[in-house]
C-alpha cells in the first residue's frame, strides 16, 4: 500500500512539473508566469473546495509543488474572512504561510552566505 502512495505522489508531482516544462517549451509564456499560473491553480481548487480531495489521493505531489503554496494562502484568506470579515483578505494568507515563508528567507539567506554567486 505504501508503494503505491509513493507512486501516486510521484505521478503527480511529475505530472506538475511536466506540465511546466511543456509551457516552457512549446510557448513564450515566461518561467514567472508559469509560476503564477500554478500558484493560481492551487488557489482556485482550494476555493472551489477541490483541493482537499486531491490533497488527500495525491498527497506530497500537489502539496509541496507552488499550487499547494496557492492552496495554502487561499485558505488562510478563506479561514480569516470568517472570523474577521473582509479585513480577513489582507491577512489571512500571509498568517497561513508565515512560517514557510520565513523560513524561506532564512535559508536564502544562509546560503547566500555559503555561497558566493556568479553571473553568467
């Protein structure tokens, strides 16, 4: 049974991530948009109640990839307008992904110490 939890996770991850690379590939849309375009996609499964059933079959392969980030700030929003009204809308995302966000820069940052860059 595990196995095929990995499988499923893998298909989908794989699945996403193909899916970008046709975008790049066969279109002028850039790298940036691509990203907004799956960060967009996990806010609309999210809002339209979607996201939680294919969270649960695909796991890791929608959560971890940018629309689970989506997903993640929709329902912060969604969660902080219940309970704050429409001031809800400017906070509720940011509460719901403070901690992958920080952490983000944290570890940006620390690499950024390691590492020294080089332009191409």
């Amino acid at each position: 049974m595990m196995f095929l939890d990995y499988l499923w996770v893998f298909l989908v991850g794989g699945t996403i991530c193909m899916i970008g690379e046709i975008l790049i590939i066969a279109t002028n849309i850039t790298s940036a948009r691509i990203l907004v375009l799956f960060e967009l996609t996990g806010v609309f499964l999210e809002a339209i109640g979607v996201f939680s059933f294919v969270s649960d079959f695909a796991k890791a392969g929608i959560n971890v990839p940018i629309v689970g980030f989506g997903a993640s700030l929709a329902r912060g929003v969604i969660g902080a307008v219940k309970t704050n009204g429409l001031l809800g809308i400017f906070s509720g995302g940011l509460m719901a992904t403070a901690a992958g966000i920080s952490a983000a820069v944290f570890f940006a940052y620390i690499f950024g110490l390691i590492f020294k860059a080089k332009t191409k």
